[in-house]
C-alpha cells in the first residue's frame, strides 16, 4: 500500500539548517510527484515546493532561496533542505503525494514536528 | 499568488444536522480545488478533488459543489467522526494555496 514517512530532527538551532528525509512505499518515484507542505503549531497548511517525477524541481518563492528539494529514487526517498531557520519556522512537515491525473494531494506522510530554538 | 478565502473559522453543530464550509479564491480557478479533512496530530486527508468529485472511500455524506471562484463543501448527517478541522486547497495554479481551515466541532 502507499505509504509516506517524514524523518528528522525535533530541534534545530537558530539560523541552522533542517534537512529532512521522505521515505515512501507503494509506488515510484519515478512515476508520482511527491511535495512538501508545512503547518505551524494551531495554523493553516503551506506548499513549500516539490519534485516532479522526472526529476524536475519547483519552489514555492516564499522560501526564497532558502530551500532545495532532491531525490534518491534507488531508496525510494525525497529531501527537503533549508538554510537560516528562524523561530517561525518551527512547523509540522509533510510530504505528500500528488494525484496521477490532477494536482490534489491523495496520500500524506504523518509529518514530523520541529521547533526551532533561539 | 492565488488567495484562498475560507469560512467560518469555526463551526459548532449537532449530531444529525447539515454544515457548509466555503472557500473563496481571489481569481477563476476552473474547478482545481480539493478539500482535506484534517483530525488532531493526524496529517490531512483527501475527501474531494476537482471541487465536486469524492475521493475514494470517502463516505457519500461528503459533497464539493462551486464553479469560477466561489466552492463550498457540505456534510450532511454529521457523525461524531467528523470532528477535525477541513481544509480547501486550490492547484489550479502555482504557488498551490490553502484556505485558512475550519474547525468543526459537535454542540
């Protein structure tokens, strides 16, 4: 069955760089796209960027140049890199599945919690 | 970027009883919208894509309806299950955005 489950830290330092692994099962990526998505503690959702199945990436411009997605496809594992934390970036951060013929996301990673500390 | 204007904020309703959350978009978005269902500590789950289809598996109380820039989602015979805070998302164009989300809670 499809399955996607974010890995990483739970604190990471001021101004410090969180980098985070995307493990899926289930299917390839080489076939699906896979994003990231963020969500503050009690706040809404935020696309952050992602990458395509042919191994293309986009961002989302917020994140400036803050932010670099690749891939391993031989481990079936996506990452998610970005530099100079800051305190509002403490968030909740999923990966997830876009859909094969349109742009919804059908399966979510549980998501892993990290705080930024000052 | 498209801005995805979601209400109420929140919503207190009673067992049995129909509730309508609706999203707004800031520019025609042609129908690119899903709705997610989100419990507490839990990630977002799919429940309509295309703003009127269901996504599979996903209980036939559930419905998406809207066109151009206004869409709503409707529950119809509330369960207890349906607690948990809904979601719209527009990926008609990019950045994909989300509306600020509902909390639905039970009276």
């Amino acid at each position: 069955q499809v399955q996607l489950k974010e890995t990483g830290p739970d604190l990471v330092q001021l101004t410090q760089t969180l980098s985070i692994t995307c493990t899926v099962s289930g299917f390839s990526l080489t076939t699906y796209n896979v994003h990231w998505v963020r969500q503050p503690p009690g706040k809404g959702l935020e696309w952050m960027g992602a990458m395509w199945n042919g191994g293309g990436t986009d961002y989302n411009s917020a994140f400036k140049s803050r932010l670099s997605i690749s891939r391993d496809t031989s481990k079936s594992q996506v990452f998610l890199k970005m530099n100079s934390l800051q305190t509002d970036d403490t968030a909740k951060y999923f990966c997830a599945r876009l859909g094969e013929d349109y742009w919804y996301f059908d399966f979510w990673g549980p998501g892993t919690m990290v705080t930024v500390s000052s | 970027d498209i801005q995805m204007t979601q209400s109420p904020a929140s919503l207190s309703a009673s067992l049995g009883e129909t509730v309508t959350i609706e999203c707004r978009a800031s520019e025609d978005i042609y129908n690119g919208l899903a709705w997610y269902q989100q419990k507490p500590g839990k990630s977002p789950q799919l429940l309509i894509y295309n703003a009127n289809s269901l996504h599979t598996g996903v209980p036939s109380r559930f419905s998406g309806s809207g066109s151009g820039t206004q869409y709503s989602l409707k529950i119809n015979s509330l369960q207890s299950e349906d607690v948990a805070s809904y979601f719209c998302q527009q990926y008609y164009d990019y950045p994909f955005t989300f509306g600020s989300g509902t909390k639905l809670e039970i009276k």
